[in-house]
C-alpha cells in the first residue's frame, strides 16, 4: 500500500470521520466503566461476542452471505462465552 500526505488528506476529509471518532471514544469509555465493574477474566471473553454480531449485522445490512461454518463458529463463540459467565 502506497502511503502518501494526499491519502492521509484524503482519509481526514471523510464526512463520517467526526462520527466514527466519537463512537470510538464512546465505546472506550463504556469500556472502562465495565472493566471497573467486571472482572477482565469476565469481561474479556463477552468481547468476542462481536465476532458474532459483525458477520449477523453484514448479513442483514450488507446482504453478505454467511457459510455453514460460519455459523458452527459463532455458536461455538456463544457457547464459551456462556460457559465463562457462568464462574
């Protein structure tokens, strides 16, 4: 990838920039506030539910599609992360 000051000019100029920025800081802080709630042995596994939610939420917004293995991963995801919030 050729990196060059017009890209990063380029990048910076996105109309959605301000946005994506305050919801990366928004989900920073509710990070922490859960991280001082819970413990990380806890709240670290629950992470991975967004290794289900991204490829449901393409599926349904994006129309992409998803393959049997796909689907066999993400219920082995929930399933270990049902079995950790169960200490």
């Amino acid at each position: 990838m050729n990196f060059s000051p017009a890209v990063l000019l380029r990048a910076l100029a996105q109309p959605y920039l301000p946005l994506a920025l305050l919801i990366y800081a928004l989900a920073m802080f509710l990070w922490l506030e859960v991280l001082s709630k819970t413990p990380l042995s806890i709240a670290y596994p629950v992470l991975a539910i967004t290794y289900v939610l991204v490829p449901l939420f393409s599926y349904f917004a994006f129309n992409e599609q998803l393959k049997p293995a796909q689907f066999v991963g993400m219920f082995l995801i929930l399933a270990g992360v049902a079995l950790v919030g169960r200490q």
